[in-house]
C-alpha cells in the first residue's frame, strides 16, 4: 500500500514492476493485475486501474 500511495503521490510510475513483485509475494495471482504492472510498453500516469483499485479510488 504505501509504494502504491508513494507513486500516486509522486506521480513515480517507475516502480510499477517492484509492485507487481510485492503484490505477487502478498499471494495475488491475478494474470490482469501483475501483467498490467510489469509491461514495459504500459504508460501509467495517475488515474492507473491497478493503483487506484489498490488505495480504493477506483
């Protein structure tokens, strides 16, 4: 929760595949999810389906 809220915040996308990573280690096996956050061609900006899911803004 607090990488998802820091990149939010910061509006630091970069950090999106250590967030696949750690959503991963936390037992989530969503293909959507972790495919979403690892994909290098993925633009994510402010308003991403996956963090804003995570910190209850979707």
């Amino acid at each position: 929760m607090s990488l998802a809220k820091h990149m939010y915040e910061s509006r630091d996308f970069s950090p999106m595949p250590i967030l696949a990573d750690a959503l991963q280690d936390a037992g989530c096996e969503d293909d959507a999810i972790l495919s979403h956050c690892r994909d290098a061609k993925q633009v994510h900006v402010r308003g991403c389906w996956v963090v804003d899911l995570l910190l209850g803004k979707a």
